[in-house]
C-alpha cells in the first residue's frame, strides 16, 4: 500500500512515503541488495547479469586496492545514491540518520541554520533562508551558492552529508563561504545554530480590510496556520475583509497533502491536482471538498522563480479554477512527484515515480507557472550564477503529457486596473526591508489588483 503524503524541495520536493517490498537479486559475498527487474526492463537478464558482475568486480577492487581502508556500508551507499541520483535531480539516497532528519523537518521543527538547499554542480545552492531563523538573520540570500563550511570546501559532499553538517549543538558557531550574485569575491556569513522552529504561516493586515498571509513552507503545521491566520484576521477586521493576499514567494514547497488542504481552504468544488505514474493504477486525482474558507473573498497569491512544487500546485490550482489573480513572476517549475520508500534497517530511497498536472491538465516541469500580472521585485537583474529554475537542472526530467499553456483560453475576468500595473517598480524604490511592506512592490502591487477585484455575492455580509 502506498501512502502519499507530500513534495518537498529538497531539498528538493517529496511527495509521498511508500511502504512497499523491494524484490531483487542479494549478491550474497558482500551483503548487497541490487534490483535485476528493474534493470531487466530495457535489456535481458543475461545483460543485466553481466552488469551486476561489473559491479561486484568494481566494489571487490576498490575494497582491496584502494589507499586506505574502505567501509563496505559506505561504498554500497555510495554506489546506490549514485545510481538514483544519476536519474534525475531529485531522486537520492537517504541513510537511516538523513531519513530521521527528513520526518522530523516535515514537522516544522528541526536543529542548524534555517536553510533551505539543492545541489548544484557540486555546490550546495540556497533555494531560500527561512524567516526569523539564524541564515536570514545573518543576510543568506536565495541562489548563493556554498563552496565551503568552516573552511572546509563542500565539493565531494553529498547534499544530505553538507546538511549534516549545518546542523550541530545549539549555539555552536559556524562559517559559511558563498558564491553570491554580483559580487566578485566569495563572502563569508558567520552564525550560531538554534533549534529551528519554523512558523510556516505569518499574517497581518494590511490596512483595516486585506488580511495578508505569508506561507514559508508547507509542513504538517500548514494548513491549521492558515485557517488559524484568516479567523484571527477576520476577527482583527471587525468581520469586514475586503480580500487576501496569499504570498507563496520563495517558498520552497513541503507536503501534498498540505498543498491539497490550503487550495480546498479557497476552492469551494472541483480537481486541486493530479498525478500520472509509470503505472495508470498509481496515478492519482485529488478534489476539493470543504467549501470556500472565504465565502468568496477576492484572493491575490504571489508567487517568484522561488515558489516552487506544493506552491506551484496551490498557485496552480487557484489559477485554474479563477479562484485568484496571480502576481509577480514565473514560478520555479518543479512538477515532478518523489515517493520516500523506506528500506528496513537502512534508510530510505527518494524516487521520482510522477509527474503532477493542474486542473486543466498543465504539466509545469521545467515550465513553472506564469503569473496573470507579471510584477519584478526589482529594476536591476542579478547576473546570473549557475541554474535558476528547474529547467536549468541537469538531468530533469522532461515536461509530458501534458495540456499547452498556448491553448489554454485567456482569462477574461481580470479587472481592468491590470492594464496599468507596472512590470518594473520606479526608479526612485526604497530598497526592501521585509519589516515594511511600503518597499515591497510586488506586495503593493498585488494589493492594487486585490482592491480592483469585485467581491462576490458569496462574500457579502
């Protein structure tokens, strides 16, 4: 049976756990569990014997040739992250610590900085620093890439062992050396670890009547937040909200089923997502089912090339139903679908096993989804270092099956206020301080829009 449960970008997106058996051939000499049915697909079994034997010839030199010692446990998961992490950039190996650190992130609390990472070209790339957390104090920025830890490079490093090492005792101090955008020489950020408790969801009001809500990341704490973040704003209003800003930007996904219950909490009926496996029997459809959160409220989201995975299904969603006017820019393009299979005793494998698609049939791998109002953070483009979006990735998966944005119908309901909004905000922008919405453009932006909109017979009081 399998039992799916979320995307996460790791660190990518996961987008499901599956207790499932794992059938194959022991190579009984050294312990190792290999999979001739998989491998058996596109060649016969005496190809894939041949295969396994050049392994067990490359695994039998190494223990005994190589300069020092080896581990046999590490080469064989050496061997296996290679071979998932050959496929595509979001499939991994997960031993039973990294595995542990992974259930326990999925639940909003964890210990080190508060970073949010990818692999890159043997760097580790910052997708993103979580609010209020020692990396965005510290100025970590999104797409800097880390070339060292306390001095020691991280080229070699698997992503979980340069996460391992990240996290430490509270307190404990730690360099990071980063490649930044724009700037000539590599930068080093100093910090201490802290127990890092993510609040997933913040809100405020903006003015008396738009209740604005910030979504960093989706964990088991999601969706409760968001429900939680609306009645209390509902209630600071004096129950006369206008509309909601739901702000998705540089979010770097989470659970899917997360994603499914924040899209229901705006959605009164119809699909939220679906998936298309390998296998048609593991394909799967999710509907709304609990009404309209709102009753109606006109709804902006903001989204950036860092919303990304259970982001992209929400904004998606909502795109497709009508339900909200998207603002800002393209989103970061991760519509593949992971499931976490758990090996007894030994940790996990991450597998890309499917593509996930919109209501109206969109696959955004390596696409992302376009904004309705297209609105730039900021005059000046960063030059760019190293991949941006997933389609910059190597290996990614290719984008299939899927409806052509081109021939989707354009929307008509957009008000006419959209005409005049701004791509570029005036040269005279403060620089942005997150303390103060006034010199967030995108968010002023989005806000125009929100008053624009009509409210619906729903939403009347």
């Amino acid at each position: 049976m399998k039992l799916r449960t979320g995307l996460l970008l790791t660190t990518a997106f996961v987008a499901g756990i599956a207790a499932a058996p794992i059938s194959g051939l022991v190579a009984q000499q050294w312990g190792v569990q290999l999979f001739p049915q998989a491998l058996a697909q596109d060649s016969n079994r005496a190809d894939t014997y041949r295969l396994l034997n050049l392994f067990s010839d490359v695994f039998e030199r190494v223990r005994a040739d190589y300069v020092e010692p080896v581990v046999d446990r590490d080469l064989v998961e050496n061997a296996i992250n290679g071979m998932l992490t050959g496929l595509d950039p979001h499939s991994s190996y997960m031993n039973a610590k990294a595995f542990q650190d992974m259930q326990v992130t999925t639940k909003g609390e964890f210990g080190g900085l508060g970073l949010e990472v990818s692999s890159e070209n043997g760097f580790i790339k910052v997708i993103s620093p979580i609010d209020d957390t020692p990396a965005s104090r510290a100025g970590m920025k999104a797409g800097d890439l880390i070339l060292s830890l306390d001095g020691q490079s991280v080229q070699g490093l698997s992503l979980t062992e340069a996460v391992d090492k990240m996290r430490g005792a509270v307190n404990s101090p730690i360099k990071l050396t980063v490649k930044r955008e724009g700037v000539d020489k590599p930068v080093d950020v100093s910090m201490k670890r802290e127990v890092i408790k993510i609040q997933v969801v913040k809100s405020r009001l903006e003015g008396p009547d738009i209740a604005y809500i910030r979504v960093t990341s989706f964990s088991e704490q999601t969706d409760t937040g968001v429900r939680k973040a609306f009645a209390d704003l509902k209630a600071k209003s004096g129950d006369k909200l206008r509309g909601v800003i739901l702000d998705l930007r540089n979010n770097p996904g989470g659970l899917l089923d997360q994603a499914v219950a924040v899209s229901d909490d705006f959605i009164k009926d119809g699909e939220i997502v679906s998936t298309r496996a390998r296998h048609t029997e593991d394909s799967s459809r999710w509907n709304a089912k609990n009404g309209d959160l709102t009753n109606g409220l006109p709804v902006v989201v903001l989204i950036n090339g860092g919303s990304a995975s259970a982001s992209e299904i929400v904004a998606g969603a909502l795109q497709d139903h009508r339900r909200a006017i998207l603002v800002g820019t393209r989103s970061f393009g991760k519509g593949s679908v992971q499931t976490v299979m758990p090996l007894p005793g030994n940790g996990a494998m991450r597998l890309t096993t499917a593509r996930y698609y919109t209501p109206s049939g969109r696959s955004i791998q390596g696409l992302g989804i376009s904004p309705d109002v297209e609105v730039q953070e900021t005059r000046v483009q960063p030059t760019r270092f190293g991949p941006d979006r997933e389609a910059d990735l190597k290996g990614t998966i290719t984008n299939k099956g899927g409806t052509a944005e081109a021939t989707l119908p354009p929307r008509t309901d957009l008000p006419p206020i959209v005409r005049d909004i701004p791509k570029l905000p005036p040269e005279n922008q403060p620089a942005f301080d997150p303390t103060k919405s006034e010199t967030d453009f995108q968010l002023q932006q989005g806000l125009v829009v929100l008053r624009a909109m009509p409210v619906s017979k729903r939403a009347a009081r």
